[in-house]
C-alpha cells in the first residue's frame, strides 16, 4: 500500500512548538541550555536555511553585546577570570531565561559582591615578624658593639695610625679595585713600626671661651655698641649709625676701644666681627697708643694660645699626639683677629708689629694652618702685612731674633719646616725672612740669621753639610727628620746665588758645584731602601729625588751638555765651541755657481 504523500505545510509551522522532539530539536535544546538563550530570530524566513550548517562551539559565556565592536580582537580566554581572584567560583549560566532574551552582559554580576577583606588573605610576609626580626638585629649589634668596647678598653694601648690614616688609605685601596683595604693597612702597619711622631701646639688643648668682659659705661651715643643681645647689635652696625658718629668723632673711647678687642676675640657673630674690624681700623691713633706688646700677648692668650707665649728663649715641650687635639675646634675667631692684623699693620708701632710677626711665625710651626687652608690663606695675607711694615732699619735685627727664637724652642726638624712651608715666596720680605730660617735650622747657627743669604751660603757650603752624620743613612736613621732636613737644604740653596753671566769660569765653576751636590742628594736616594710599604722612607726618598732634580734642571744656569762615546772626561773645550759651531757652518754653506754656468 502505497503511503500517501504528506501535505505540505507552512513554514510557520517549524517555528510552532512541537511534543515530539526530533534529534535536531534534541541538540537545539542542548545548546540553548549550554548557551542560557536562543538565537535572535531571522529578520526574513527567506533567510533560514534547512541544512544544518556547522557551528563553532561558543565559548562558555557570552560577551557584552557593546563588547563585540570594541575588543580588537582581544581574546578573553587570555586573562584569569575576576572572580578567581576574588576567591569565588565562576558564575554559573541563566537556566531559566527566556529563549529569545538578549544576552545580559559579562560584568553584570548575578550573586552578592562579597568583599576580599572578609576572605583569609594570606600575606607573603608577616609585619609583625619582620618587626620582630629587625628589634632582635638591631639587640644583637648593640650587643657586640658593647662586646668590642670593652675589649678594646681591656687591651694594652699600642701605637697605631690614626683613625683618619686608616680610612683615608682604605678609600685609596678601593678605587683601585682593592676588596681587602684593611688587609693591606695590616700589612703596613707590620712592615714598619709606627711611632707617632711629636708635635707642636700652639694652642691650649683645654681651651675654653671665656667670659665677655663687663661693658664699660658709656655716653648715650656709643651704647648702639654695647646694649643689647647680639642681634640687636648686629641690627645698629647694619644700620650704619655707629661708623658714622665713629667718622664724625674721629675716634672711639679707650674703654670702648678695648672692650670691642676683647669681644673680637669671643664673638660668634660673623657680621659683628667684621664691623668691629673696620671700626678699630678707623681708629689709627689709638691703635698704634693702645695696641702694645702686652697687649697683643693679652689677645692671643684670649684666643686660647697656650702660655708658652710667656717665655720667648726657653725650649718648649713637645708631645707625640695620636689623634687630632683641635677636633671639632671653631677657628673663626682666630681667622677674624689675623685679618685686624693684616688691616692695621700700617698703623701698628714698630715693636708691636715686630713682635706680631714673631708670634705667627711662632704659631705656624703648629700643622694647624697646614691642615686648614682658610687659615693658611689669612696667614699668607697677614704676614706678608706685618713684615712689610717693620722698618727697614730694624729688618736684620728682626730676621736675627726671628732665627734665635724659633731655633730655640725646638730642636725637631720636622717641626721646623712648617714653619718654612707657611712662608710665601711671592713678596720679598717673606722670600727672605724664610730662607734666612732655613740656613739657621741647617747650620744650626742662629747669627746667621741676622745677615744676607748670599753673604753666608754658598752652594759649595751645602755639598759639605751633607758630609756630616746626619745626612748619612744608617738602621737608626729618622726618615721623617730626613726629609725635612733636605726639604730645609733646598729652601736655603734657592736659586743658588749664580754668579755673573760675563765670567765664564764663575759659572763653569757654579755649575759644576750643582752636579756635585746633585749626584750626593743620588747617593742619598739610592741608599734608602723602601721596600715593603715603607711610607715614611718612601715619602723621604721622594722629596731627595724632588730636590736632585730641581737642582740639575732649574738651578744650573745651562742644561746639561750630553756626552758622546767620542767625549773624554776633563777633555771638553767649551770655549772652542762656537769657533767649531761657525766652521761647520761655512763648511755646510752652498757653493755658488759660476756666472757663465746655468
């Protein structure tokens, strides 16, 4: 029986709901419980295709419909979900929504935002125990530090290099690539016994600032000067109202004038010292009246100066220091007073500027100005003033008194040379006063002080002074006396005193003299062994080849004629020089050519 041909339908009919469920609606079903909705339906039915077509599976949720033109391309499955992080589960997909609902977007969420902070977070580390763990470090520091003081306290003292020794030659180690710095000091140290050597103190170690003196009673003009905290003096000398009634008057009260000095030398006020200083220099009567030897010897003792300014002739005690006795000391006073010095010298009377210079020469045998170039600087200036206006009448007799007084109270050479090395050779004066020195402390005669370098040094004199045993190197030689023993030689050797250029024998014979004392400052050198890290031999060695090549090369007055193999000992004619140098000339001469030849 044939089966009759089914009626055909509308097409309407395939979008009617049906009880029977064929295997495409089955899978139809499956994907709309997997997808949460329904395709949109086709704007047209001519658009609907009846062959399934393959479809790519969807991702397992569905983006925001206002994410599709604005993602770039970027892919979501790259990223770790939200609510991972968030300790949450994915949220499951809308099993009840209606099959032709637009999909909702991807960051509605559809459970309770439940905050991260009621989660246990657990922390990569514990503040509490790194608290705990940085109390305990910093306990056991404390603890070893306390350890090492008293160990230190308990070990018998040696002598070592200072502190700032140790960290400056650790710093030098470590720029050059050195990773055991204090193995290398060690090694020094072991090398070469350190004997800390002796040194001069000007000044009071246990200085204190006295007191200001009582403020004197004055009329009401001048009480600008004296009433007051500091900063209300300082507001009166900004104003210029004292320099001009100080100009109007032409002087000051001598009880002002000596209250203001001794403030001078206590005053922490920059401001206020500078101003005091042109005020007592707008006062030239009273200094060269007030301003005497004692009382100068009063103001140096009032900067901390100790009392051995009191006794000019006698030898002063010196000590061997292992650290720095001026720490932390403010030198600004002291700076403020030697430039007074310096501004008043031309009103000065001649033994109070006699005696000044006297007491800064004293002064700079301390290395106090050596270590600080501020006051290295006002030093330079303020002797230079002093020895400028010490008449020329007395010149000799302080030169000579000068030498007396300094080789009197120490014997050190080490000591000594400071004083030469704080002496500027630019002025004449302080050029001459210096090298006068020298030739004292070399000869240790102080009468020679009191006459001219060239009337009483020959370079002939020096070549014999290095003769004697101190000059000699031996086991018990002192290699810091040494090399200020030659630093002293060469300061007194100078330019040499050449002789006149018009006597060629005078200055055959001078040169000569030259190489002479050169080639034994050579022997010197080569006798001194600095192997090991010997630093006191080496710096001598250094400053002896320093000073040989000073002389061979700048106080001869002609280099030094180099010898051929052809060239005898005592067989060379300097005379017959230029007579040679002329025949070989004429010898070299082009031979001109005959007219009649071209």
């Amino acid at each position: 029986m044939s089966e009759k041909p089914k009626p055909n339908k509308s097409i309407l009919s395939y979008f009617q709901p049906s009880s029977q469920q064929t295997p495409s609606s089955q899978r139809s079903s499956r994907l709309s419980s997997i997808h949460g909705s329904s395709p949109p339906a086709p704007s047209s039915p001519l658009s609907y295709k009846a062959t399934p077509v393959a479809r790519r599976v969807a991702p397992l949720e569905i983006g925001a419909s206002d994410d599709d033109a604005s993602d770039g391309g970027f892919s979501d499955d790259s990223l770790e979900d939200l609510s991972a992080l968030l300790g949450r589960g994915r949220p499951k997909p809308a099993s009840s929504a209606a099959p032709f609902d637009t999909p909702r977007a991807k960051r509605t969420a559809e459970v309770p935002f439940v905050s991260p902070a009621k989660g246990a977070l657990k922390h990569k580390f514990d503040l509490k125990a790194l608290a705990k763990d940085a109390r305990l470090d910093n306990a056991l520091n404390a603890s070893s530090l306390k350890a090492k003081a008293s160990a230190d306290a308990a070990r018998p003292s040696s002598p070592t290099r200072g502190e700032s020794f140790d960290l400056a030659f650790a710093d030098i180690v470590k720029e050059k690539s050195g990773q055991d710095a204090h193995k290398v000091i060690r090694a020094v140290q072991r090398a070469e016994p350190i004997q800390s050597q002796s040194r001069y103190c000007f000044f009071d170690r246990d200085y204190k600032v006295p007191p200001s003196s009582p403020v004197p009673k004055l009329a009401s003009p001048w009480t600008l000067l004296t009433q007051g905290n500091s900063a209300a003096r300082e507001r009166n000398l900004t104003s210029g109202v004292p320099q001009s009634i100080l100009a109007k008057n032409g002087g000051l009260p001598d009880s002002l004038f000596q209250w203001i000095l001794n403030e001078l030398c206590i005053e922490r006020s920059p401001l206020i010292r500078r101003e005091y200083c042109h005020i007592i220099h707008g006062c030239p009567d009273q200094v060269e009246r007030l301003l005497t030897l004692e009382r100068l010897k009063e103001l140096f003792l009032r900067l901390g100066a100790s009392d051995d300014i009191k006794f000019r002739e006698s030898e002063i005690t010196v000590s061997k220091l292992t650290n720095e006795q001026y720490q932390d000391r403010d030198w600004s006073n002291l700076e403020s007073f030697m430039t007074l010095l310096s501004m008043i010298s031309g009103h000065l009377s001649a033994a109070s500027a006699i005696y000044a210079s006297q007491t800064l020469l004293l002064m700079s045998m301390d290395k106090l100005l050596i270590y600080n170039i501020d006051l290295l600087t006002v030093y330079e200036d303020t002797i230079e003033s002093l020895v400028n206006a010490i008449p020329s009448s007395s010149w000799d007799s302080f030169c000579g008194d000068a030498c007396s007084i300094l080789q009197a109270v120490i014997e050190a050479q080490h000591i000594r040379v400071n004083a030469l090395q704080c002496l500027s050779i630019r002025n004449n004066r302080t050029h001459d006063v210096r090298r006068r020195l020298a030739i004292t402390f070399l000869f240790e005669d102080p009468h020679l002080g009191r006459q001219h370098p060239e009337d009483v040094f020959t370079v002939r004199h020096a070549i014999e002074r290095l003769d004697e045993d101190d000059f000699s190197i031996t086991p018990q030689t002192d290699f810091a006396e040494l090399k200020a023993m030659v630093t002293i030689l060469d300061i007194a050797v100078d330019d040499g005193t050449p002789p006149e250029l018009s006597s060629l024998e005078d200055e055959e014979q001078f040169n000569q003299d030259i190489d002479e004392l050169a080639t034994k400052l050579r022997e010197i050198w080569r006798k001194i062994n600095d192997a090991g890290m010997k630093i006191t031999r080496t710096e001598a060695k250094s400053v002896v080849e320093w000073v040989q090549q000073r002389l061979s090369n700048t106080v001869r007055t002609r280099r030094k004629l180099k010898k051929s193999i052809f060239d005898f000992p005592g067989h060379e004619d300097l005379a017959s020089l230029p007579k040679q140098q002329e025949y070989m000339a004429k010898f070299f001469q082009k031979i001109p050519k005959p007219q009649g030849e071209k």
